[in-house]
C-alpha cells in the first residue's frame, strides 16, 4: 500500500542495502580475478553458501540476509533450505524495484549500502580492491534508475590507501556521496593513525561523510561484537540483533573522538548507520566525565569530547525509538536522521509509518529535519 507524502516534505532513509546478487562479481570482476570470485551456491543439501577466494565465509542460512518481513524461525532453521534469493525482494536488486518502493513509501530519496560487503574481508590488496571496484561498477548501474533518489557510497580496501584514493576519486566522479566504512580497527590500527591520513583529507576534503555501519564478518573477531558474548556456535538473536551494532559503533566512534580524529581533520563528516540514535547523549555524558580526569593523557583541541559530537557526528535513528527527541535537544537539532535497515531481516516494512509515529510530537521543523531535511544538508542534495 502507497504512503502519503506531504506536500513539499522531503523524506529521506538513511539506511537501506541491496542485495548484491548472486552472479554480481561473475559479471562485474577484473576477468583476472574471475576464478577467485565471491559466489553464492549450493551445496549437496541445498542450503546455500556464500564462497570467498574459494573458502567457504557463511555455510548456510544465507536467506537471513534478506528475509524482511520473513517468518525469522524459519530463516534460523538449520535443517531448512531456504535460499539467498527467498529472501531477496525485487527491490533489494533492481534500481527500478527500488524506485518503486520508494514511490510506495513515499520516499523521496534514500541511501543504498551493501550487505555482502558487510561479509567479507580479505588481506589480499589486489583482490580486495578488485571486489570493491565490482561492487561500485555494480552499484553505480543500480542507481541508474534514478540517479537523484538512489544514494550511493563506495566501498574501498583500506589495507591499500593509495588504491582507495584512487578508487575514492573514480567513484566521486561517477556521483558517488559518502564511504562505507567497517567500524573495526584494522591490523591494530584505530581510525586516527597517520596510516589512513591521507584517506581522511581527500573525504574531508571531498566534503562526503564517512559511514561506519554494522558488520558480520565470519573470519575476524570483530572488537565489541555481541557474538563474543555468547562464544563460537552459540547465538542469542535478541540480544545480537538488539545489541550488535552499538557494541561496534560506540566504541568506533568514540575512539575516533578521544583519540584525536577530529583534531586532524576537523572539517570530517561521520554518520554512525545502524546502531541507533539514543545511546549518543549517553556516550557524550560518560566521556565529558571521564575526560575532565584523564585529559592530561591525551588532550584535544575542544574543550570537550561531546563538542566533536556536535561538530563531526551524525547517528540514524531506529524507526521506533522513543529518544529521538531528547537526542535532538542533547545532540543536535541538525545530528539525527533515520533509517530502516531495509531489506535485512531486522527490519520492517512499515517503517515510514514507525518513524512517523516516533517524531509526532515534535515541532514541524523538528520533523521536516529527522525525516529529511538533516539527510539532506548531509550528503548535498538538492
């Protein structure tokens, strides 16, 4: 069913993804490459698995990739043999599906990100920069339905900086409005080493937002994951979906606060994806405290950890969260968006209808901002 939209409101999700198809890096990898492509098969049972540089990275129970509005005992089932593709709507693989739910939604814009890229990772630099070239080229085609609607962020290998630049450059070119960025450290270095400075000052100077979202990768602790919780084998899905994702961004995020990031490169754009809007202010109050004790250990430049908040940081709400408007007072009236996490399994088709819900009693600005107007003004839409 169609979603009104009012007149002259610009709504705006700031989190959805595709699902890369099966076949993407068949067609879209360096023909060198071609023989250690990502794929999607099945094995003897059936159940597919997802395939990286010929090792197996997820055996099975792939369709809960996808699988919004899907009966989640039956995406979990072990012995079930569900597909990627059952879980796939039209939308999460056509430009055209898309534009058609936003029509339905009454979406007048959205950000697309992936969802196999949130999967894999190789330290294999030419490899690796091949997969996020294919990913990119295949993105680019898919934001061919509507170039001013469908907003698109490169994927770049940051174990190769001079690569991602060049990679960065070529996609900037193409329209591209932001970066996906993993929030882990990589080989033992957190965002604010001098190895990725050079990276930093062409986005800043780009003037596109980094934006650091929620991973699974199945071949590298990721710090802070809500998995370690419960160890190997074992999984609680309230409490990893619930939790997952702002056990990777707090800490990414704050890291990049207090170890200076925003010192270097004050002109830098982050918007935290898919781990909430509400434990912002929390994290603001719980560094200021801190920082007034041990700021002799690593000064910075603000008088305090929270301004870099309000200078540098951006976070997407969840659709049903009841703190949006405190987190407009704490963090800013220009720092909340909104996102609906589709196609993932998390996620829920009447998401409009949520987030309306959730900002109804806020002022008329306070609205036309969450639901649109930040997005806007952050990645420089028209």
């Amino acid at each position: 069913m169609a979603v009104a939209q009012k007149q002259d409101e610009y709504l705006f999700d700031a989190d959805s993804h595709v699902l890369e198809p099966p076949d993407m890096w068949d067609n879209y990898l360096d023909a060198k490459f071609k023989d250690r492509a990502i794929r999607i098969t099945p094995n003897e049972r059936g159940i597919d698995q997802l395939w990286c540089d010929g090792e197996v990275i997820m055996p099975n129970r792939l369709a809960a990739i996808g699988g919004v509005d899907m009966d989640t005992s039956r995406l979990f089932d072990p012995h079930g043999t569900l597909t990627y593709m059952d879980g796939a709507p039209p939308a999460s693989m056509s430009g055209p599906e898309r534009i058609k739910l936003f029509d339905e939604w009454g979406l007048s814009a959205g950000l697309v990100l992936p969802t196999v890229g949130i999967l894999w990772d190789k330290d294999d630099a030419p490899l690796a920069n091949a997969y996020c070239r294919a990913y990119n080229d295949w993105v680019y085609d898919f934001q061919a339905a509507d170039r001013n609607r469908i907003i698109i962020a490169s994927h770049l290998n940051l174990r190769d900086i001079p690569n991602a630049i060049r990679e960065f450059e070529r996609c900037l070119d193409k329209g591209f409005r932001g970066v996906f960025l993993p929030p882990e450290r990589l080989d033992g270095k957190g965002f604010a080493d001098p190895y990725f400075d050079p990276l930093w000052a062409r986005i800043e100077e780009a003037g596109v937002p980094l934006l650091p979202h929620v991973i699974v990768r199945t071949r590298r602790i990721v710090t802070g994951f809500a998995g370690d919780w419960y160890g190997p084998g074992k999984l609680n899905l309230t409490f990893s979906f619930a939790m997952g994702g702002t056990s990777q961004l707090m800490p990414a995020i704050a890291a990049m606060v207090v170890d200076g990031l925003f010192d270097k490169f004050p002109r830098l754009k982050v918007a935290s994806v898919e781990a909430g809007a509400g434990w912002a202010a929390y994290a603001m109050d719980r560094l200021d405290e801190k920082y007034k004790r041990f700021k002799w250990q690593a000064p910075l430049k603000l008088d305090l950890p929270s301004d870099y908040f309000r200078r540098n940081l951006w976070f997407v709400a969840e659709p049903e969260e009841r703190t949006i408007g405190a987190m407009l007072d704490l963090v800013g009236e220009d720092r909340i968006l909104w996102g609906s996490d589709y196609p993932h399994i998390d996620s829920d088709l009447a998401a409009v209808s949520q987030v309306r819900h959730s900002v109804a009693s806020l002022s008329g600005a306070r609205k036309h901002a969450v639901l649109g107007g930040n997005a806007k003004k952050l990645f420089g839409l028209r």
